[in-house]
C-alpha cells in the first residue's frame, strides 16, 4: 500500500528539514500544492510541524512573523531577492 501526498511529506519533514520548493522538486508538484498540503498538514498536526523562518542571504533579515509556508518575494530591508527558506521539519 503506497502513502498519500500528505503522509509522503509528513515522512520526508519527519527524517530532515524541508524547504516548500525542495518538496515540490521531490515530488513533482506545483509550489501551490505543497502549499496546500503543508497548509492542511499544519492544522492537523498542530503544533508538531515547527518552521524555522526564512532569511535574506544579502543582508541576514529574518522573517520571524511571517505565518505563510512558502518563500518570501523579496526582503524589506535591501529589497534583494537573495532569499532562503523557510525550512519546515516534524517534531519528534
């Protein structure tokens, strides 16, 4: 019996951190389906998926109230594009 979408990401967050766009490239779906699955997942697990929030790889900006999953556009402070994360895992 295979694993759903949700349980294969619950899996892959539960053995090592994750950005959104890593798990879109590993399973082969659009950046807004990660989205909606982490979003549902999120809900369901509660306070189990932990995020540490995105930074700006320019200046070091980090984007600590930032509620949404997926990636920043650009960082306020240097309006550079140098982002990464944020990085979503499981907690044990």
């Amino acid at each position: 019996m295979s694993l759903t979408i949700r349980q294969t990401i619950a899996a892959l967050l539960a053995q090592k951190e994750h950005t959104a766009k890593e798990l879109a490239l590993t399973l082969a779906l659009t950046p807004q389906e990660v989205r909606d699955h982490l979003e549902h997942l999120r809900k369901s697990l509660k306070k189990s998926l932990l995020v540490r929030p995105a930074r700006c790889r320019e200046c070091g900006f980090v984007f600590t109230g930032r509620t949404r999953l997926d990636a920043p556009g650009r960082c306020p402070r240097c309006r550079k594009q140098r982002l990464e994360g944020p990085w979503l895992r499981l907690s044990a």
